[in-house]
C-alpha cells in the first residue's frame, strides 16, 4: 500500500508558525488515515524550529534555490533559518522513505511545503509560481507532490495505485 506524506497542519495538528492547524475537511484524508496511508510530518519541526516561530520566507529565489545555495530562508525578524528548513526537508525526505510513502500532500505557500506558490521573500503577502525546500527535495526523489488544493488529483493518483495492488480486488 503506497502511503502518503502529508503535512500535520492539514490534518489539524497545532504546527504552524502561528501555533495553529489548517484542517483540511475531506471525506478522502479522513479514508486514508483509517486506512494507515497517512504519515504525517512539520518538516520545520523535524528541522528544529519551535512553535510557535516568526514566519519565514525563501529570499532570492525557490525552494530549488535554497538547496543549491543560491537563495536563503529568512524569518520575518531576520535570522537565517535556512540550515533548519535544510535539515526539515533531508528529515521528511527519510521519513518519506521509512514510511512508505510514493505521495505528498503538502500545504501551499509555505517555505517548506509549498509545491505551486510560494511568497516572494517581501513579508507582503505577494506569492509567486514555485515551490519549497521539502517539496522540491521530495519531488527530486521520485515524491509525487500535491498541493492542498490538488487533493482531487492525489485521489486519482491513489485510486490508480490501488487498482495496482496485488491485493486490491
């Protein structure tokens, strides 16, 4: 059974910047967590962030950017987190690995997560097309990585794979 990385914040866990959760209320995530696919993961946890944290965003560039070395992380205050989201994306990368899992969901617009839209490294709320650190780290590795928003498009993908299993009937 292909499992599925998918980021704590979207199935409610207090892990974001702001000490909050960001639900995502679908019937399928609610299937596939009775069902053992979900392995759920804060990459800038893993990485050594506390919550709640400053923001962060990529400055320079995209996720890709940041693990070639030509594009920072940077908290709204000014520290350099780039080191943690490093760590955070190489850590879900290993647990991707460990638990299984052939799919993200992961949450849009984040430094680590975002996979379609990231921001622009402003703190102005302008997003730009790009991806994070763990998307872009995950997807390099043969990770199908899927948006918040592309959950449609992850249960074809999931329904496809089952079709696939030897014991699906």
């Amino acid at each position: 059974m292909d499992r599925i990385l998918i980021s704590a914040c979207l199935i409610g866990r207090p892990v974001r910047y702001d000490g909050a959760g960001k639900l995502l209320a679908d019937p399928r995530v609610d299937r596939w967590q009775t069902e053992g696919r979900l392995v759920p993961l804060c990459p800038e946890l893993l990485g050594g962030l506390p919550v709640p944290r400053p923001p962060a965003e990529i400055v320079g560039g995209s996720g890709a950017d940041v693990l070639a070395g030509r594009a920072r992380v940077m908290t709204a205050t000014g520290e350099d987190v780039t080191a943690a989201f490093v760590a955070g994306a190489e850590a879900a990368l290993d647990l991707a690995r460990r638990g299984g899992c052939a799919y993200a969901l992961l949450i849009d617009r984040s430094p680590s997560c975002g996979s379609l839209d990231i921001y622009d490294g402003s703190f102005s709320g302008r997003r730009i097309g790009g991806a994070g650190v763990t998307a872009v780290l995950l997807a390099a590795h043969g990770l199908s990585v899927f948006a918040d928003r592309e959950i449609d498009r992850l249960a074809e993908a999931v329904e496809i794979g089952r079709r696939r299993e030897p014991d699906a009937g």
